[in-house]
C-alpha cells in the first residue's frame, strides 16, 4: 500500500515553483513598464552617457597628453575602461532617480498595493537598468572604437571583462534602488552625483594612484572603483595588472567579490524597505 505522504510530498516544491515563477513574472512586468517609459523618454540614456562622453572628450584630448608625458593614444587605451565603470556609477545613480520619483508620485505605493511578490518590484527596477547597462555599453565600446581603444587580449577575454562590469553595475543599482527608496526626494538624490562622480575621481581612473599622498593613495587603492577598473583593463588586454595591495593585484577576484556583496546586502535590505508601508 502506497504511503499516502507520498503524494503530499511534491507540492511544496510545486507550490515553491509557482512562486518563483509568479515572483519572475512579476519582476519581468515591471522591467517591461521600465523600458516602455524609457522608449517615451529616450533622453535618459542620452543623460547616462553625457558624463562619461565629457570625460573620454576632456581628459582623452584635453589632458591626456599632459598626464601620460604626450602619448595621448595610449592614455586613451587606459581611459578607456576606466569610463566603462562610470557608466556604471552614472546608472546607479539614475537609478535611484527614478526610484525616488516613482515614490513621489505615488508609484511605489500603487505597486505595494497590488497582488505581486514585493521583492519582484525591486528586482524588476534592477533588471531594467541591467539591460540600460548592456545598451549604454555598447555605446560606449563604440565610441572608444571610435576614438582609438582596442580589444587586445582575446574574444573571451573582453566577453569576461564586460560580463563583470554588467555584474558590478548590477551590484551598484540595488544600492541606487535602495537609496532611492529611502530618500525619496529627487532634490537629494541629485546632490548624491558629484559625490559618486568624486568617489570614481578617487581612483586610479585617470591619474596612477603611485603619485598621490600617502594617505588618499590608501583610499584610492583600496576604493572598489580602482579594482573594477583594473580588471577591466586587464581583462580588455590595455594595461598590465599593476603591483600593490590586494584590490589592485588581484582586480578581477576582488571586482566579482565587491559585486556580490552588494547584491546580497542591498537586495534583501531592498526587498524589506519596499515592502514597508511609509
């Protein structure tokens, strides 16, 4: 005689299947909504790549000369990477944005009151700015084609390189989901891009950290923005892996570590601001 457990046994898992599947679905809409606001308003990524664009124009042709002893080409090369990880910055920073202002205007709480998994909102607002990433990228890529930057280290090689980078952005845009959530005020929001754009100036971004004070020179080796952009130098084959620390001799590991942690702090602390009623 069969065991009637028996057949009780596979409807938790059923009933935890149905939920990852509501929970992705729901996530998918909201990514869906994102991109028809953004086919409305395709100024936003105009607006991402405006700061990135000015930095490859000022220091790729204004500076670069100066600050790599007149050889400009190869100071593109370098700066080039470097740019990348500030699209990626920008885009947390829209993020959180555009999370403030669904909260203002009463978005949030439309979607807080509908039938649908509340992390599914979050993790929707994530994924959509993901797929702003790969576009804004491309752009990017493009443009540094444009301007003189080559792959130089293999196919695989910059397939890695811009999978990390997607990763590590994805990992600064829980933290700008976040924020945006809990700030909720567009006007402080907008304070927050000069301190983002400092904290990648504080870098090995545009100038070796070799040259800075003892003390700034600390900060900027172990700040997360110097480790993704070594990575992304060293997996795109234009610079070699410099000597130093552990962020800056170990770029890649240490890049995939800062963007796991981001997301298994920021998501779950995403997830609960959400789901609490203001």
């Amino acid at each position: 005689m069969n065991d009637p457990t028996d057949t009780a046994r596979p409807r938790p898992r059923a009933a935890t299947t149905a939920r990852r599947r509501w929970w992705l679905a729901d996530g998918a809409t909201i990514v869906h909504r994102d991109l028809l606001a953004l086919r409305r308003n395709p100024s936003a990524v105009a607006a991402s790549l405006a700061a990135p664009l000015g930095m490859v124009l000022m220091f790729g042709y204004v500076f670069g000369g100066a600050l790599s002893d007149g050889s400009a080409t190869d100071y593109r090369m370098e700066l080039i990477p470097a740019v990348f990880v500030l699209v990626a910055a920008t885009g947390a920073v829209m993020t959180a944005g555009s999370t403030a202002l669904d909260a203002r205007n009463g978005v949030t709480e439309r979607l807080r009151s509908l039938p649908m998994r509340r992390v599914a909102v979050p993790f929707g607002l994530a994924g959509s700015q993901l797929l702003l990433s790969v576009i804004s990228l491309a752009a990017m890529a493009s443009l540094g084609l444009v301007v003189g930057w080559r792959v130089e280290d293999g196919a695989a090689s910059a397939l890695a390189g811009f999978a990390l980078l997607l990763l590590f952005g994805y990992g600064l845009t829980w933290v700008g989901v976040f924020l945006g959530l809990a700030i909720r005020s567009m006007e402080t929001i907008q304070q927050l891009a000069p301190l983002v754009f400092a904290f990648v100036m504080l870098s090995n971004a545009f100038v070796p950290t070799e040259g800075m004070p003892s003390g700034l020179r600390t900060l900027a080796e172990w700040n997360p923005f110097s480790a993704a952009i070594g990575a992304a130098r060293s997996l795109f084959g234009n610079a070699p892996v410099p000597e130093g620390p552990l962020p800056l001799a170990h770029p890649v590991l240490t890049t995939l570590l800062w963007s796991l942690a981001l997301i298994a702090l920021f998501a779950p602390l995403t997830a609960r601001r959400f789901a609490r009623a203001e």
